[in-house]
C-alpha cells in the first residue's frame, strides 16, 4: 500500500507530543504491513512514523 518514495500528508495523529499537524507533508521511508507502522521523513524534519492501528492517519499525495 505505501512504498518508499511516495509522499503523504497527515490527516490526524494520536502523538499529543509532536509539533507535526494535518496538511504537513513527507515522504514515507519505509511500511512494515505487520506492525501497520509507517517511517516517514516530514518536510519539516522530523522523523516520526506513523501508527496506523493507533489512531494516526496519513493520505496519499497525487
């Protein structure tokens, strides 16, 4: 579903502790289907993945 290389927007986060928010944009270093994480490099530089079975949300940028 995600590949690396592909860039994405955040929809929402769980994380009350990062500065990301909806509508910032990254590209996804890499998707582990087994733990439904998602590695992402954020344009504005931070590193944080995505916890998809924990209420974080990302969309696919065309």
């Amino acid at each position: 579903m995600y590949r690396p290389g592909q860039r994405i927007a955040l929809v929402a986060t769980a994380d009350p502790h990062t500065d990301l928010r909806p509508g910032d944009e990254g590209t996804v270093r890499s998707y582990d289907t087994r733990l439904q994480q998602l590695k992402v490099t954020w344009d504005s530089g931070s590193r944080l993945s995505m916890l998809l079975d924990d209420g974080d949300e990302v969309s696919v940028l065309t």
